[in-house]
C-alpha cells in the first residue's frame, strides 16, 4: 500500500497598491474576491472565474485620510543649560504593539499572520514527513542487508513506491511554503514614483551617518547637585539602517528598515509603515498617520565625536553657574558640545520612537524627502 499526502492550503491574499493622481488605493485578495481600500471608502468585489458573473459592493468613507499636511521648518531644541524637569521626556517608547494598528491596516495585518500561521504549518509537516522518509530509508536498507526484500518482492516494491511518494510530498511541501507570503506589488503613477525613488535614495544616504541612536531615555538633572552643564541625562543606543522588508511580505519594493533599541523594529513601505517585535508581534499604521518631525539638539559629547559632526563650543566636566570651570576639581577638563539632529517618529495610535544622527546635512535631506512624498501623496487624496 503506498503512502500518500495531501495538505489543504489556504491561498494567501495579495496586495496591490496604486498610487494615481486621485490617491492612494490597496486591493487586498487575488482571483475571485478582493477588498479594496481608498479615500473614497471601501469595496468588496467578487466573482466566479471564467464565468464573466462578479459583483461590487461599494461602501462610501466621510473620514478624511490625511488629517493635516507635513510642515518643513525644523526646530532648534533648547540649549541643555535652559531644559526644565518638565522638558525631560523620561522614557521614550511605543504603546503595546498590538494598540498600534489603524482599523483600515487590518486586513494587511490579518494577511501577514494567515501567512505566518500556515507557514509554521507546513514546516511542521515538512519535517514530519523527512522523518517518515528516512524510516522508510532505513527499512529498505534493512530489506536489502537481511535479503528479506528479496523473498517477498511485494514489500520491497511497496517501500521504495512510499519513498518516492515522500520525496514528492516533500517537494509540493516545500512549494507551498513558498507560496505562504504576502506578495506585495504597486503601480506607481510617475511624479509619485519619482518621490519615492528620491526617499529611498536619501534614506540609503542616511545611512553613511557616522553615528545613528535610539533615545531610550531622558531623565532631568539637577545642575546644581551634578555641577554640569547638561540639564538631561540621555540613554542613547547604536542602531543600523538597511533596506529591507519583514519576513512576511516577499516584493521587488525597496523598504526602509529601521532598527528600534528598545521595541518594534520599524519597517516603512509606499503606503504603510509596519512595526514587527523580536518575537513576531506585529502593528501597521498608514502613511497618512505617520508623523515624522526633525530637530537641532546640542548635546554635551563624553564620547569621541563623530566626524561628521559639528562641534559648536565647548564646556567643562564641572561648571560654575556661568560656564565657567570649578576651579575646585583639579582634574576638571574640557567636554566638547556638539550639533546633531533628531527625528521623532509618532502616530496617533501610540508610536513614540525618537532617533538621533551625527550628520546633520544628510539627516535633513531624509527628512525633507520623506515630507515631499508624504506631502504629494495628501494633495492626491485631496484632489480625488
């Protein structure tokens, strides 16, 4: 009797997004059904292959997407001298991950763990079945050692047909497995392209940046206890910036990727951006809800400084009230205060990361990049 396997698999939904003049819409599904998400609202279409019958339903959306347009100027951060206790921010984190998604981005999550969960799936199977194999591989040799596979051909026959139908398994196993991701795919209409190209290349420009932190923390310091200039005690991190997409999703997008110290890792695509945790746990927000503001900071360096930083002044370890050194510590030194620029990264669902760069020119032309694409993707929404 030979052996046989069948797994039932679900087909993974798609997605497609299209960026025109009149906005952005993504259509979530494949051949016979698909969800499709735009500002003017939702549609639900489906219909039976080859058949020419399909049918859309069609339901209006009154919120607007985009609820204020970017802004360029940047903002210069206090001296560190002039912070109050109430300018400290403390920690610096994200809400819980799971609070994190927008109602729309659902779909896209639900798609992304459905991927997830058969993949797992099929590994397991996978591995059920090798083991089976080489069973099967160690009864053959047996059969052939003990000459027992001689004198009932039958059983023989019957193991190497149940070989081959396990190495068939473990061939469609393996092209199921593949099949088990979000295929992600746009058409860009061509000024919206442009602007995208532009980001890209200046995120991976950003990434030349000698130095690149997370804030984590920032705690107020009493200046008169420490005797120091710095009124903020900061907790920084070395982070990394790649292009790259999360495991889940399989597509020919250049995604930004940005490492998080101390959370979600923050992965950036045309149209969402996708916060994914060590352990799997993913939020999705839209592009519309993304809030990417830069700053000037002065920072007091103990570190060596970057050379792609610019050094503004200097101070001393100890300081008098009027920047002058305490003369009362004999091995009191110089500290150098450098410039470097911040970019906070927020949603109204609960992002909080805040990130800090020692080039300031190429920091800059990020920021100003990702607004230009975000800018031209809200007047399309608002043109529609």
């Amino acid at each position: 009797m030979s052996w046989s396997f069948r797994k039932r698999v679900k087909i993974i939904p798609g997605l497609h997004l299209n960026f025109s003049k009149n906005g952005i819409s993504t259509s979530i599904g494949g051949r016979g059904g698909s969800v499709t998400f735009s500002k003017r609202g939702t549609s639900f279409n489906a219909s039976i292959p080859g058949s020419g019958f399909s049918n859309r339903v069609f339901i209006p959306d009154q919120k607007p997407k985009y609820d204020y347009l970017p802004s360029k100027p940047l903002h210069v951060l206090p001296d560190q001298e002039n912070l109050s206790e109430a300018d400290i921010k403390g920690n610096i984190f994200s809400v819980d991950i799971h609070e994190i998604t927008t109602a729309d981005k659902q779909g896209i999550k639900e798609a992304i763990l459905l991927a997830r969960t058969q993949r797992a799936e099929l590994a397991k199977d996978l591995k059920d079945i090798q083991s089976s194999l080489s069973s099967s591989k160690r009864n053959l040799l047996f059969s052939k050692i003990f000459l027992y596979g001689f004198a009932f051909k039958k059983f023989k026959e019957n193991i190497e047909i149940n070989i081959s139908s396990k190495l068939e398994a473990i061939s469609e196993t393996k092209k199921q497995m593949q099949s088990s991701y979000v295929m992600l795919d746009a058409d860009f209409d061509a000024e919206v392209k442009s602007k995208y190209v532009q980001l890209i290349e200046a995120f991976k420009a950003l990434r030349a940046s000698i130095k690149m932190w997370d804030i984590t923390n920032s705690e107020y310091n009493d200046r008169v206890t420490t005797r120091s200039l710095h009124s903020a005690s900061i907790s920084r991190t070395e982070i990394d910036l790649n292009i790259k997409s999360i495991p889940d999703i399989k597509s020919d997008l250049d995604v930004m990727w940005i490492q998080n110290a101390n959370g979600a890792d923050i992965y950036i695509y045309p149209s969402f951006i996708v916060m994914c945790s060590q352990s799997g746990e993913i939020g999705i927000i839209g592009i519309e809800e993304f809030i990417i503001k830069a700053q000037f900071t002065r920072f007091v360096e103990q570190d060596p400084v970057p050379k792609d930083a610019r050094i503004l002044e200097y101070t001393w370890f100890k300081v008098n009230k009027n920047g002058s050194p305490d003369l009362r510590f004999k091995n009191n030194y110089q500290i150098p205060i450098v410039e470097y620029t911040n970019l906070s990264l927020s949603s109204k669902t609960g992002m909080n990361e805040e990130y800090e760069f020692s080039n300031k020119q190429l920091t800059v032309a990020f920021y100003n990049a990702f607004l230009d694409y975000q800018e031209l993707l809200a007047i399309n929404e608002g043109n529609s």
